[in-house]
C-alpha cells in the first residue's frame, strides 16, 4: 500500500457518525496487544493552548536527554507531524507499515465495534509506534474532550501528569451545552495518584477539576499555586521567571510570541518541576530552559511574510479569537485586513463580531470541508459589523488580491480555522520559495 492509498482510507472516515465512546480502540489495541500498556504518559487536554503546551513538555524533556513521543493534532502540512519521536516524524515507510496492520485486524472487530474512526485509527499507529521506539516519555494531546477521547485508554498507572489548559464552549455537539458539561469531559483524563496541574481562570471549571483531582487521589495545582514574574513581551519572543513548590527558575525564555503562550509554557514548566520533585524525571533547571527556548510551533502567531506582512493564526473558537486581538497590541500596522473562514460547528457570528473590531477589511472564503459554514451564512453575518466585506474563491486569490492594496505599513490575518491556517502556509510557500 502506498501513502496516498492509506490517507485516503484514513480520510473516508471523516465525518462517519459513530458513537463517541472508547469501546472501538480498546477491541483494536487488544488485539494489537495493547502497545499503549506499560509506558510513561503526560496527557494534555484543554479547549485552547494544548498543543502549544504539548510542545513545551516534549521539547523540555528531549533537552533533558530522554527518548520522548509526541502525538498532536490537527497536522498542518503533512500527517507525519502528529507523532513524533526525538525530533524526527513517523516516517512515510512506518506510518503505512502500521497503517497496513490495523487494517488487517479491523476486520475483526467491525461485527461488534464498526470500523474505526479517523482519529482513534491514527491514535493507535501513535502508539505501537511510541511502543516500538520504546520511548521514555510520551506526550498526549486529547483530540477532543478528554473522559472519552481516543488518547484516554492508558492506565492510571502509566499516567505521571495531567494537564488541563483553558477550557471554554467548543465542540458543543459532543461535549455538551454548557462550560460545566465540558469541563466534566475534560477532566476525564484525570487518573488515580498522579499529578494534575491546570491553567484554568474560571472558577466553575476550577470547581470541577480540582474534585477530580482529589477524588482520583491526586497532586492538584492551579494558576494560584505558581508564580510568574519578571514578565517581558513582544511580537517575536516572551521571558518571564517563575517560582513553584520548591524551585525558582529565573529568565525562562519562549520563541513564540502571544501573552497566552507565557501560561501554557508556565505550565509545563510547573509539569516538569512537579515529576523533579516526585522523581519521576530527572531535569535541570538549564535543561528546562533550554527545551522552552528550542519549541516551535507552526501556525500559531506566526508572521509568514512582510511587506506587506502576513500573519497567520490557528485560532477558531470565541477564547481563542479573545486571545488572538489582544495579542494584536504588540503589533504596529496602520490598517488590519482580515482573510477568515469558520466552521458551521464554531460560534462564527461572534467570532466574525470580534474580529470586525479591528479590521479595515475582512474577506470571507468558502472552505473546501464537509464542516463548512455556507458562505452566504458568512456573509451576511459580517455585514452586520463591517462595512468592507468581500468574498474570495480561495486562498491564493485572497492573498494576491490583498498584496495589491495592502503597504508594509499594514498586517494580513489569516485566521479563523486551522485548515485555513494549513493552505495559507502551503500557498504561502509555494508563492514564495
């Protein structure tokens, strides 16, 4: 079988009703002999920053030497970039061996489970890959939720640290209505006698996952228990200091730009200080910094080009757009122009609503994806809150048609959707190699 073939096996499961429950991957690992058994796992949930977060704990821990996994999502480029071992992608040659042997064994459990869906079937290549690489650590993003997602079938005992970034209303259909429903599901990754650390404001969410904490028997710390100080921040870089439990660490340093990424890097710090201190790994301060200082991560507040300069960013829910136009203060422009798309299952309305607070222009775009909203929808959703709205057939065309109207004094944002952010980058590159 070759790459294409299996992307598009993977692919047609897309959009597949299934129920949302771990029933289907349990039959499948345990006929692959459960390779997520007997491995060491950070978990990261969150409705905003958990990939950024995700990325801090696995780069702190390859600078401290040890042989770490990654498994993230959406990819941006290409799928290898969702499961990663020491800096290298699952290779296109073991991404379609594994492939090839799920498949082999799904047969046996479509009578009673159905056929896997897209992202459990590439969870499970994560893992016998993570298995087979015979990782020391391994980072798990939660696709979506948490109590039911595919990365939350790993035993209690093989769980060091949970994570809980920000969470707000997102993925309603399957999370539930309200904040406190989603917060539920999100600290259903939270297992026996670890350590969970969350960056959570809201106390109703505060409420929920602390309770899940201490019925789990767990080391719970929030925002109040960390310090952070000495914080300093532009459109480039951020440094701050930080003081938990029994260390400081003075001038830690992040290559991201956005207020946001100084409290998810503060809690993977907070992460990695909490396994030192229970022993569980074994970092240096130095190594802790200098794992910060290597992350990297595309598509968020990333500056793809000047004059004029393009600003892409993965944004795509009512927090993250929050984020989004109050990290704009660190830029200087003279007119924003926005290029936005959003998916019919985002609150689009708002989102169109608080972007249009900033922008000279916003151009609308009709996403080739089955979770589109209509482009009609769009439209006259923004003509309520801005004058100057035009729709564009595709990304190129936006772009080039905003390249002869915008100066080097203006910004280009692109943001709204992370599969917007994913053709803009390809677009952009391939225009401008």
């Amino acid at each position: 079988m070759k790459l294409n073939e299996l992307i598009k096996n993977i692919e047609s499961r897309v959009g597949q009703k299934k129920l949302y429950d771990l029933s289907r991957i349990r039959a499948m690992l345990n006929l692959l002999d459960n390779p997520q058994k007997n491995m060491n796992y950070i978990h990261v949930a969150g409705t905003n920053g958990k990939g950024s977060t995700s990325n801090f704990l696995y780069n702190m821990l390859y600078a401290a030497g040890y042989k770490v996994g990654l498994t993230i999502s959406p990819h941006i480029i290409r799928y290898n970039e969702r499961i990663v071992v020491n800096e290298s992608e699952i290779s296109d040659y073991d991404f379609v061996r594994i492939g090839e042997t799920i498949l082999n064994h799904e047969k046996q459990i479509e009578e009673n489970f159905g056929f896997l869906t897209y992202f459990e079937f590439i969870t499970v290549i994560a893992f016998m890959y993570f298995k087979e690489q015979n990782c020391d650590y391994c980072v798990l993003e939660v696709g979506m939720g948490g109590l039911s997602d595919s990365t939350n079938v790993i035993d209690a005992k093989d769980k060091l640290l949970s994570i809980i970034t920000p969470v707000s209303m997102d993925h309603m259909n399957y999370l539930g209505k309200t904040l406190e429903e989603i917060a539920l599901q999100k600290a259903g990754i939270i297992k026996k006698d670890s350590i969970v650390i969350t960056s959570n404001k809201d106390e109703r969410v505060l409420k929920i996952i602390k309770e899940k904490a201490l019925e789990e028997n767990c080391k719970y710390y929030d925002l109040k228990d960390i310090k952070i100080f000495d914080i300093n921040i532009n459109d480039k870089k951020s440094s701050y200091s930080i003081k938990f439990l029994n260390s400081e660490i003075d001038d830690l340093r992040i290559n991201l730009a956005g207020y946001y990424q100084i409290y998810n890097s503060a809690v993977a710090v907070s992460g990695m200080v909490a396994l030192r201190e229970k022993r569980s790994v074994d970092i240096s301060d130095t190594q802790i910094k200098k794992g910060l200082l290597r992350a990297k991560w595309t598509g968020r507040m990333e500056m793809l080009k000047d004059n004029p300069r393009i600003l892409v960013d993965g944004a795509h829910n009512v927090d993250g757009i929050d984020n989004l136009v109050k990290n704009l203060s660190l830029y200087t422009y003279d007119k924003l122009y926005v290029i936005t798309s959003v998916l019919k299952d985002k609150e689009h309305e708002k989102i169109l609503e608080k972007l249009s607070k900033y922008a000279h222009e916003i151009v609308l775009l009709d996403l080739d994806n089955y979770r589109k909203t209509e482009i009609e929808i769009l439209k006259k959703e923004a003509q309520k809150y801005c004058q100057n709205i035009k729709v564009s057939e595709d990304i190129s065309s936006a772009i080039k048609d905003l390249e002869k109207v915008a100066t080097s004094s203006d910004l280009i944002l692109i943001t709204g959707s992370l599969y917007l952010v994913s053709e803009s980058i390809k677009t952009i590159k391939a225009t401008y190699k």
